[in-house]
C-alpha cells in the first residue's frame, strides 16, 4: 500500500525537482549566490578568526572556518535562494497552477525545494571534506551529530524560506525580507561569531535562535565536545523550530498573489 | 453514488464564496452538469465565473453550500478528483524561463496515466515551438499550452477558464472543434467565457451569472427565445407612431422611439414584421434601415444587466 501510495509521489517530486533544478541553471544571480557566496565568505571572516582565543574554547581555525561555510550555506544555497523560488513561483501563478494537479500542498513545496536542498547538502559534504583537508580541521569525533546538524538545518531553511515567502510580495523585496534571519544567524547563531566566545548571557538566548542548533551540532560532532544534554537541548531545539515553521505554513502561505 | 455520478458529473447547490474583505463574490448558485455535456458560465467582468469554477476546481473552500465532481468533494478529497479532471487556469501559471517541452515533461510526470507529452502538443498545434521558452510564446500559444497540459491526464471533466481569450479567429475555432471533439468522446466540459457566440456555438446549456447570482440557465435556445425579437427603422419626415397600425395588433410588445427612429420589441417576429410591412406597402412608407433580427444570446445577456441595473 504505502509503495503504491509512494511510487507516484516519488514520481511527482521528481518531475517537479528537475524543472526546478533546470530553472535554478538559468537564474544566474541566484546560481552565483548560492554556489560561490558559501565558500567565499568564510575567507572574509578569517582575519577575525585568526585573532580569536580558540584554543582556550577547544576550538581550531578550521572547525570554526567549517562552520560558517556550512552556516553560509544553509542561508544562501537554501534559505535566501529558495525565498526568491517559492515567490517567483507564486507570482507567476504556477504555484496555483500546480494545486489543481494531483501534487498535495506539501509535495509542492517540497518538490521546489529538492534542488536548493540538495546544492545545500553536496555543499556542506565538499565543505566538510575541503576544511579538513586544507585547514587541518581533523576528523568529525562523532560524525553523526554533524549530518544530524547538516540535515536538519537544511529541512529548517527550507520550512523557514517558505514561511519568509508568506510576508514577501516580489522577487526583489525579498532580498529584504530574508536578511533579518541572514543577519541574525550570522552573528548570533555561531557562524560568523562562534557562540564560545561569546558572555555566557548571551550565548544561552543565542543558542534559541533557529540555526543556532544546527550549527552546535555540526561544530560538536566536529570537536565531540557536546554533552548528551546539550545534543538533546539542540535537537530539542531545532525540532521545535521545525514544527512551528511546517504549522505557520501551513497556516498562512499564500498560494497566489494578492490582488 | 455510481449512478449519480452518471447522471450528474458536477453538482453544485446554494453554492457560496466570500473573500477576506468579506465580499460576497457567490451568493448562493445551484446548477448540475451531466457526463459529456458542455456547460457555459457567462457573464460579464466580477459576475462571479472565475471564483465559481475556482470552488469546482477544489482551489478554495466555499464559505456555503455544496460542490461534488464526479462525486466528490474537490477540496477534501483531492486526491479522489484530481487524477480526473483537467483544469485550465484563467491566467498561464508557468515558470517563463522553461520550454514548452520542459513544461509538458514536467506537468505529465506529475500527472497519472498522463498521455505522452508530443500527443498533447499536437492536439492544439504547439509541435513546432516545443522548444521555445514559455516567456517567448504569444498570448494564445501560452493558451494553448495551457489547454495542453489539461488534457495531459485524458481528464473525465475539463474546466476551462475563458479558453480561448487571447486567441485569433482560426485559433478560437480550433480550440472549439478539439472541446468538441473531447466532449463527443464523452468528456464533460465546464468553460467560461464573455463571447457570446463562444457559448452559443459551443455549449449544450449555459448559464448567465450576475453579481453573484444566476439570472438566467438553459440551451442557448431557451434562453435567447425567452428575450423578444426586435424591428428598428426610420420614418419618413410627416410619419409619427400613431400613423402606424396599433401595435398591440401586430403583437408588438415594446417600444421606443428617438426622433424618427423606431425600435418595437416583439416575441412574434413574423406576425409584426408583416403587419409592418404590409402597412408600409399600402400607405407608399419607405422605412429607411430596416432592421429585422431575432433574439440573439447577446440580446438576452445586455438585457440582464440592463433589468438588473434597473431593479437596483
């Protein structure tokens, strides 16, 4: 039954993801972006870094530097990129276009984001495989926290970057509407900033921001310096992001454009 | 349910839609579509076709009343609906910077038992632009398309929201004969348009929406017999309408005059029109533009919104 149910909804997700995938090769602003801004802007950061007292923090300039490429990813290989898809879509009434087919509301969404998501995850992998080898960051020590941070910060940017498209009406007003979370995330959710090096204070209301787990588990599984309850609290954490983001969705999303 | 379906492929009762301003768009519509027939929505601009056929199509929730297509609820049971009917959006609805081929390809994988893709193509003339991008194509290929990409799924019911706007003279006829065709192959049709003789060539029954309202529903024959015929024409200079014969006599039921010109409204055409010109032949009366027609579906549409204009 549930392969049944399955097979065509892979079928679906598949169709739609390559027309997506297609259209992301020929918006070349957005290819750019999403290719080149995640690998060259931790360079930008690097200065800063190098300043920084990390050993103190058990932390190295490559972990740090891996950090902010994968958090740079899930912000502009997923998050701002697929703010701009969900909106063009939207605009262009093909989001409309597609509920009047058999693909479910959830498929829609999905299927528009495989792409970005998918450009976000091989992303992250070379990232991982680049800073260790070029900036001696090591090995993962539990290298499943840092796909369980990978994964679930690419789902969260996806569920985020449609919620952003319910409170964005053109394609040029989101480059607006996504930098509250762009800049946010930067500083405080331990990509541009480690959050170690940040007051206690702030680093514990830092660590409830939308990214901020993600982040923690990529760099934990990375240094293996996360306690079971601070794995838990991250996971615990980015889960509850994730579910408020899917409810307002689904909630508020807008279909088609206002008129 | 089966039976029912057979008789009634699309059943619409007290049928209501209310934006979120609370404009009431739909105020309470009733009407039923049976399998293979062509059904018209006419009416003029905000009458209430696009968010009637929108709540058909399961893309919003009515705020009152019932929808069933083919049986089903179109908004809660999507997923029993959906791999049936075909649907063709008022206004394109696809990504400009793919082809026309990439589009197919992309709508038929997430479609069903989906006909190939060329087949689609060709069914409304698209073959040789499957490689432009959607942005380069005129209005009515991106309509064509559209029609294309409804029938992708071999649909038992097709909604069509004004199909042929945008088109030329050939590629409206065209577009005719194909919802022909699918309808004699027992596809049910529901369309809108505003050109009348759209749905007078083309649909079985029709219906004349007014603000939300259904002012008038039958065969275009129904409808257009129930308007009176009409005669203009001018008197020579020294000729008044009381010169006439007594219009009630010829069957006359209305009329107006302007200066010389005369406009007499009758359900018995031929009885006035030869009373009116037997006259004219005896008293040597030469009416200047004679005009003699029967009513016509465009008749009967301006006059709902003149009636009803007067009644508000």
């Amino acid at each position: 039954m549930s392969a049944l149910v399955l097979a065509p909804a892979g079928r679906r997700l598949k169709a739609l993801a390559r027309a997506e995938l297609t259209l992301l090769g020929r918006n070349r602003g957005a290819l750019v972006t999403a290719l080149l801004v995640p690998v060259a802007l931790p360079f930008s950061v690097r200065p800063a870094v190098d300043r920084m007292d990390l050993k103190a923090q058990g932390l190295s300039v490559g972990t740090v530097m891996l950090t902010a490429a994968i958090g740079f990813s899930f912000l502009f290989a997923v998050y701002t990129s697929l703010v701009s898809a969900y909106v063009a879509r939207r605009e262009e009434l093909v989001l409309k276009r597609l509920r009047t087919g058999e693909l479910g509301d959830f498929e829609i969404l999905s299927g528009t984001a495989l792409p970005a998501v998918s450009v976000g995850l091989a992303q992250s992998l070379v990232l991982c495989v680049g800073c260790a080898v070029l900036l001696d960051a090591g090995t993962p020590r539990a290298p499943y926290l840092t796909v369980l941070g990978v994964l679930s910060g690419l789902v969260l940017c996806a569920a985020l970057a449609a919620l952003t498209a319910t409170v964005t009406r053109t394609v040029e007003s989101a480059q607006i509407t996504a930098l509250p979370l762009v800049f946010v995330s930067m500083l405080g959710s331990g990509m541009a900033i480690p959050t170690e090096v940040l007051p206690d204070r702030l680093a514990s209301v830092c660590e409830l921001l939308p990214l901020s787990p993600a982040i923690r588990l990529v760099r934990g599984g990375w240094t293996g310096q996360l306690s079971g309850y601070e794995v838990l609290g991250a996971v615990a954490t980015t889960v509850a992001w994730t579910v408020l983001a899917v409810f307002a969705v689904r909630r508020w999303f807008r279909w088609e454009p206002r008129r | 349910m089966d039976t029912n379906e057979h008789e009634h492929v699309i059943e619409v009762t007290d049928l209501r839609r209310v934006y979120g301003g609370g404009f009431e768009a739909v105020r309470g519509i009733t009407f039923s579509v049976g399998r293979g027939e062509i059904f018209a929505l006419l009416g003029t601009n905000g009458a209430g076709k696009t968010s009637t056929v929108e709540l058909l199509e399961g893309l919003a929730r009515p705020a009152g009343g019932r929808v069933r297509v083919l049986g089903h609820d179109p908004y809660e049971e999507r997923g029993a609906v959906r791999p049936r009917t075909g649907v063709m959006l008022q206004e394109g609805g696809f990504p400009s910077e793919l082809t026309v081929a990439e589009t197919a390809r992309m709508w038929a994988g997430c479609t069903s038992g989906a006909r190939p893709e060329e087949e689609a193509l060709a069914l409304v003339g698209l073959t040789g632009r499957a490689g432009v991008r959607v942005k380069q194509l005129s209005g009515g290929e991106r309509r064509r398309l559209d029609l294309a990409l409804a029938l992708l799924a071999r649909p038992e019911v097709l909604f069509l929201d004004e199909p042929t706007t945008g088109l030329d003279a050939e590629g409206r006829r065209d577009t005719w004969e194909l919802v022909r065709a699918l309808s004699d192959a027992g596809t049910t049709v529901l369309l809108t348009t505003h050109y009348l003789e759209e749905a007078e060539d083309l649909a079985d029954r029709l219906a004349i929406l007014h603000e939300g309202r259904i002012a008038v529903t039958g065969t275009p024959g129904e409808v257009t017999a129930r308007r009176p015929s009409r005669i203009s024409f001018r008197l020579p200079a020294g000729y008044f309408l009381g010169d006439l014969p007594p219009l009630a006599e010829l069957g006359v039921c209305g009329h107006e005059v302007d200066g010389s010109l005369v406009r007499l409204r009758t359900r018995e055409l031929q009885r006035a029109a030869t009373g009116l010109l037997v006259w004219a032949e005896r008293a040597r009366v030469e009416l200047h533009g004679l005009d003699v027609r029967s009513a016509s579906l465009e008749e009967a549409f301006l006059g709902i919104a003149r009636e009803r204009e007067v009644a508000a």
